[in-house]
C-alpha cells in the first residue's frame, strides 16, 4: 500500500513552521510526525502539501493509496485501522477525516459516499503551534516507548548522576561526564553521538536528538526536545527545537518552538508568563489576528532561518516569522513578519541577496547545501508574506 501525508484544515494555523515544511515534518517528541508514522507502517511516505514545497517535499501516488491527515499522530490502535482501510472507507473522529483509501482513477472524492469508521483509541492531534511544546512530555513518552521497545541502552558512565536510571536510554557515541540526569519524572532520551557537557543538570521528560549538544552548566527542564545537530546552553524549559538551531550561551527559553537554522544570540531572553497571570494570546496566521491559546506559560515560536542579536527580548507570547534578524534593547512587538530586519526601533526588509548568504554560509557549516530548490522556497514564502511587513 502507498501512504501519502496531507497537510489538512490546520496547516495555516500552524505557520510560521508550515511556511517552510509540510505539517507531517514538525517534530514533536523525540521523532517529526512523518517519522512516527514512518516508523508503525515500516514503509516510507510522501507527502500532498502546498505546490510551492512540492518540489522539496514531492507526491507519490500509486493505483491504491492512503491517504492520513498529518496533524494526527499515530499509535497501535489507529495503525492497525488504516493498514486495515478498503476501498471507499474513511476514519473519522467526530467531523474530522483521519484517514481514507483512495485510487488513482479517483479525480474526485465524495465522502458521503465512503463508510464512515470512528476512531477506535485516543490520540494527540496538532492543531496550534503552541500544541508542540504543551503536548510535547506526551509525544516524547510515547516516542520513547516506542524507539527502546526491547533494546537496552549504552552503559551510563560512572561520572554522570543519575535520578530513575532505568528511565534513561543512551544511543551509541554518546560523550556525557559529570552532568546531571533526573529521569524520576519522564524519559530521558539521547541520541546517536549527542554530548552532554560538564556540569549539565537535565530533568525529564528529555529528548536530545542525534549529533546535538548540551553545553556546560545548561539547565534543561522537561518537557524539552532538542532536535538533531543543535547546540543548546543556558535555561530551557518546556521547548521545542526542530534541529539545526543554536541557543549557545546563557539566557532563559521556555514555552517555546524554535524552527531550523535558528540561532539565539548570547543572553536573548524570552518571557513565558505575563504580569497580571492572564491567558497568553499569540498571533495566528490562520485568522490574521491575536488568538486565545488558554495557557498561562506560552514564550516564543521562532520560524526557520531567523537570528536573534546578543541580549535580545522577547514578550509572553511572540512569534517570529521566517529568515527574520531581531536584534537591538527593549521588547520588539509580539508579531514580527518574516524577513523583517530590526528590533524595538523599528523594521525593515530583509533583502533576498542577503538572506540568500547567510542561508548558505550557515547551512555550509553543518555540511548541508542550500541548493536552488532552497532558495525557490524562500523566495516564494518573501512574496507571500510581503503582505505582513508595511517598511
């Protein structure tokens, strides 16, 4: 059976990081959402996304196809019903469409005409950005159940301190001395040749992923992921990095999504609870507006490719768009449009010949070429959020 991921009614509530990728690619818990599914089906999947990503993230369609809505994440029970899927069959979970089979002779789809099939077990869904870093501790236990399912980990060397040793799972050429790892309250996974340096203090629910390192003296609360070849240091709580990001130096992160080919310059802060304990409301894309998330802590979504400057600030709840630069004293505004340049003071365009640079130099230093079809990407998310920036 072919598997094909589509990006579903939640996309555009999920940009900043749907701008660059489709939505089975965030990374939630230990694994991106593709990979999970990846992983239960033992086949790999294609994704129906939109045309501008398409030549990055292409479509493979085949005589018989299943196609899964992306923004649910899979477990035992929902793999089962779509392997189990036949023609003219859909999984629903009260209005919204899981999962159907389809054919490639279809060239439309009528689901009045489908037998309808109610999810049979409980899921966590991604509707919102801020969903990737509250429901992250969730995801990341049920990655971890799921990637050291009958495998026993590395040793532990005698110099790490360790709280629940058995919760504890350690990949191959991992460098971890004198560090600290409280796993009394979650897992604590680390990837493949990942470090931990000296004097680290971690609690859990913890992933670090393959290649990535945390540096000496961080302080690293759950329920935190840190994607693969990142490099993280200071306070961080509770947040979500994609992979290929930076956060190298001291400054407090919490409640947090940070996309990839990010970097936090030395002391840049972020604020996760406001004065007055009120609800935290964040930019939404989907609705052009400020929008209730219902949570007290909610810090910073950060898109792919944006800089912070040293000792830069951010308020409760502010998204960053794609390729942005922030830098400067004070708090910028809460919603700074993609490619914007500046801080507190004000903005401006951040040209395509020079995002087009750095993009380069910086995915050059982690052994990644950014190609044409890269630069098509960006350059097309630069026209269709010009309607954002008013410099």
């Amino acid at each position: 059976m072919n598997y094909i991921l589509f990006d579903g009614e939640y996309r555009n509530a999920l940009l900043p990081f749907t701008y660059t990728r489709p939505v089975a690619d965030i990374r939630i818990g230990i694994l991106t959402i593709r990979e999970k599914w990846e992983f239960y089906l033992g086949l790999t999947t294609t994704t129906l996304t939109e045309e501008y990503l398409e030549e990055k993230y292409p479509m493979v369609e085949m005589e018989e196809n299943i196609m899964i809505n992306a923004s649910f994440l899979p477990t035992d029970k929902i793999v089962a019903q779509v392997k189990n899927l036949k023609e003219n069959q859909v999984i629903i979970k009260g209005d919204e469409i899981l999962a159907f089979y389809t054919k490639s002779t279809q060239e439309e789809i009528d689901f009045d005409e489908y037998t309808a099939i109610e999810c049979a077990d409980n899921f966590i869904q991604i509707k919102n950005t801020w969903d990737i870093f509250s429901l992250n501790g969730v995801a990341l236990q049920a990655d971890f159940d799921l990637l050291t399912h009958d495998r026993k980990s590395e040793e532990i060397p005698d110099t790490v301190q360790c709280i629940n040793k058995e919760n504890i799972f350690i990949e191959e050429g991992v460098t971890i001395n004198f560090a600290t790892l409280n796993a009394s309250k979650g897992p604590i996974y680390i990837g493949k040749n990942a470090e931990i340096m000296e004097g680290a203090m971690i609690r859990a629910p913890f992933a670090l992923c393959e290649g990535s390192t945390v540096k000496m003296g961080a302080k690293i609360y759950g329920d935190t992921t840190i994607g693969p070849q990142c490099k993280v240091g200071g306070e961080v709580s509770n947040s979500v990095f994609f992979g290929f990001a930076n956060k190298g130096h001291d400054g407090f992160l919490g409640n947090s999504v940070i996309g990839e080919w990010c970097n936090l310059g030395a002391d840049t802060n972020n604020s996760n609870l406001k004065n007055n304990y009120a609800e935290v409301k964040l930019w939404s894309y989907k609705t052009e507006r400020f929008a209730k998330t219902g949570l007290q802590f909610c810090g910073l979504m950060l898109g792919d490719h944006s800089k912070t400057g040293i000792n830069t600030m951010f308020n409760t709840g502010t998204v960053v768009g794609v390729s942005a630069n922030i830098f400067g004293s004070n708090f910028p505004r809460n919603f700074i449009p993609s490619f914007s340049w500046g801080g507190s003071a004000g903005f401006t365009n951040y040209q395509m010949r020079k995002v087009n640079e750095v993009a380069e130099v910086v995915m050059k230093r982690r052994g990644v070429v950014y190609d044409e079809k890269e630069q098509r990407i960006l350059n097309h998310i630069f026209e269709i959020t010009s309607k954002y920036r008013n410099y």
